[in-house]
C-alpha cells in the first residue's frame, strides 16, 4: 500500500520541523484545500511534476538510519492519502520517530494517521467559522476543528500552529482564536506570520503588514504553558 504514497519533495536534514529532532521531511503530493496563502502550491494537485520513488525514498532513508532520528510526513495533506499509513509503520519499523503535519482534511483518515505518530504539527487555519474564507472550501473549518478534538483526544505529543497574513486575520479574530484553544484545551501553540515569498493567491500582499496590537503578543503568551511567535 505504501508504494503508492505519492512524494513530491524532501528535505534531508532539518531542525526545524520536529522539535528536539533531526528528521527529513517528505512532502505527500495532493491537497483538498486552496489556502490563499499556501507557500506549497506545486503540491496542490493530486500528481506532481517531480514525485519521488516511493522505493527510492526507502533506499534514502536507509543510508540514513545512523543519521536521523525522525521522519515528518508533511504536504501538501499527507493524511489524504490511502499509502500513508503503512508508509508510517514502514519508517517506524526502520528506527525512525514519525511526525505528521496536517491540518485534518479529513477528521476520520486523520485520526488514524494520528494513530501511527509519535508528534503532530496540526495547522488550525483559524476560528471554524472563518476557515472557509482562507481554504476556499465550504465546511472546511467543522473538519479543522473535529481533527483538534481527535489530536487532543490521542494523546499524542503535538504543536497547534496558525498561520497569519494579517489581509486574512484581523487581531481580535487572532485573539478571540487563541482564547477558543485554550478553552479547548490546547497546550502548545504557535503563530507563523506568512512567508509571503511565494503564495497560491496572487492578490494577497507580499509586503510585510504591519498590524501595531498592543499586547496582543503577551495576552496570548499567558493563555498557554508553551507559545511560539515565528516570523
Ligand atoms: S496550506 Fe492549505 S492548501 Fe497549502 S497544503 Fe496546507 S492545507 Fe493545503
């Protein structure tokens, strides 16, 4: 089954993508969503132009083993795909600690990828009402926030991360988002300001916006035990 996952990129050696680990991350090809601001679009389509050997990406990682410690699966929407489970149990089975960076698409395949993970990057796009605004996809935000409640409900270490183009977030939606996580249950937040380099929606700004809140930071820095600001 694994054989068929569909890998359009890979990182060797990152610090950044698995706390506390040395991981190479694959980017599952295929998503659901149109984030206005997704910095991946080449990704997008369910076939990529550059996709790697499943067998190939095997081969790597096996030169690998002595080296990492991790493996991320990222996209893309890795859990859209069918081979994702048991390409998880074939990392693990080679030594390696496995993440996922997902936004939950879809709650139930998410749940059981969330299964198979030892960490979780979970994209929340913003307050469920607000989601569709950003992805383009309606009822998009119900199934962002019912794979928040499978993720908390795993147990399962994991980060929540939004990301913020300030033409998408107006602060006290920002505010008023990072109170519901907390009311959630949320323990572990972060807040990306966009990469504006290159996003799916050419209308959105790549200037830096400034948006002066004063204290927006601190107040959201005491709602939980871990937040990052990055960007
Ligand atoms: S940012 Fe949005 S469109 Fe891009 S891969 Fe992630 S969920 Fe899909």
């Amino acid at each position: 089954m694994s054989r068929k996952l569909r890998v359009g990129g890979l990182v060797p050696l990152t610090t950044l993508d698995y706390p506390g680990q040395l991981a190479c991350v694959l980017f599952c090809q295929g998503c659901a969503w149109r984030c206005r601001y997704c910095h991946n679009p080449q990704l997008i389509p369910p076939r990529g132009s550059e996709e790697l050997d499943w067998c190939r990406v095997l081969g790597f990682l096996q030169r690998r083993q002595d080296l990492l410690d991790a493996v991320v699966f990222s996209g893309g929407e890795p859990t859209l795909q069918d081979g994702l489970p048991g390409a998880m149990e074939e990392v693990r089975a080679m030594g390696f600690r496995v993440g996922l960076h997902s936004a939950g698409i879809k709650p139930k395949a998410f749940a059981r990828a969330v299964a198979g993970a030892d960490w979780v990057g979970f994209d929340v796009k913003g307050l469920a009402e607000d989601v569709p605004a950003i992805t383009g996809v309606e009822r998009s935000g119900v199934a962002n926030w019912r794979s928040l409640e499978h993720l908390l409900a795993s147990g399962v270490d994991y980060e929540c991360r939004t990301t913020v183009h300030w033409q998408l977030f107006e602060p006290a939606r920002l505010l008023l988002l990072a109170q519901r996580l907390q009311a959630f249950g949320v323990k572990r937040f972060a807040v990306q300001l966009v990469r504006t380099a290159r996003m799916l929606d050419p209308q959105l700004s790549d200037a830096p916006v400034q948006v002066m809140v004063p204290d927006l930071w601190q107040h959201i820095r005491e709602m939980f035990p871990q937040f990052v600001l990055r960007g």
